[in-house]
C-alpha cells in the first residue's frame, strides 16, 4: 500500500530478499504481480513484469519464478528469453537485444524497499 499522503509503495525489507532470488510485488491489487525484485551479485534491483518480446507479458511461471534454476538468469517463461539480472538486457531469446524496464527503488535507513511509480 502506499504511504499516506504519497505515491510512493512499502515493498519488502531488503534482507528479505536471499541472494539469488526473486519476489514479485501485486501493488495495484489487480491480482497480478506490476514489478519484481531480484537479488543476484548482493544488489537488489527491480523490474517491470512484462516481457519486452510481448508488452505486458508476465514472466514468471509462477509466484515469484522468475528466475532460472542457478539463480542467476531472469527469465521469461512464457518466451524462454533470458535476462541479466544486472544490466535487463535480453541475453538469449525472441527479445535479445531488447531490455527489461526497470524499477526505481528506494532503500529507508531501516532497510525498507520502496517503490514509486
């Protein structure tokens, strides 16, 4: 939910995201994940979740699978595309080439995640 008076998203805390892992966050409550973050190399970053093969396309399989079996790779389930969790660039796949959007974050001194739109 936003915070009152703000557009801007309480997410997670940022240690709940484990290295090498991904949660995707539904803060329009329209049931389906808008943005997912991603802890790979210690960073956490953020993406949009849709696919740049197809706008709009989901990439997880489902809750929260957005990334390949090593941990190390976004993919696109629907599209086998994979990503740099690093940079968002399509790496191999329809979109290669082509990069996810990213998602600015916000990191409170107490280790909160936040995003706004």
């Amino acid at each position: 939910m936003p915070e009152p008076g703000s557009a801007r998203h309480r997410l997670c805390r940022a240690e709940e995201i484990a290295e090498g892992t991904a949660r995707g966050f539904d803060f329009d409550g329209e049931g389906k994940d808008t943005l997912f973050l991603v802890r790979v190399g210690g960073i956490l970053r953020g993406w949009r979740n849709a696919c740049p093969h197809i706008d709009g396309a989901p990439m997880a399989w489902r809750k929260d699978a957005y990334l390949n079996a090593a941990g190390t790779l976004i993919v696109c389930h629907a599209h086998g595309a994979e990503f740099s969790p690093e940079t968002g660039l399509c790496l191999r796949g329809p979109c290669q080439g082509l990069s996810l959007e990213r998602m600015r974050l916000e990191l409170a001194g107490d280790g909160t995640v936040f995003f706004t739109p």
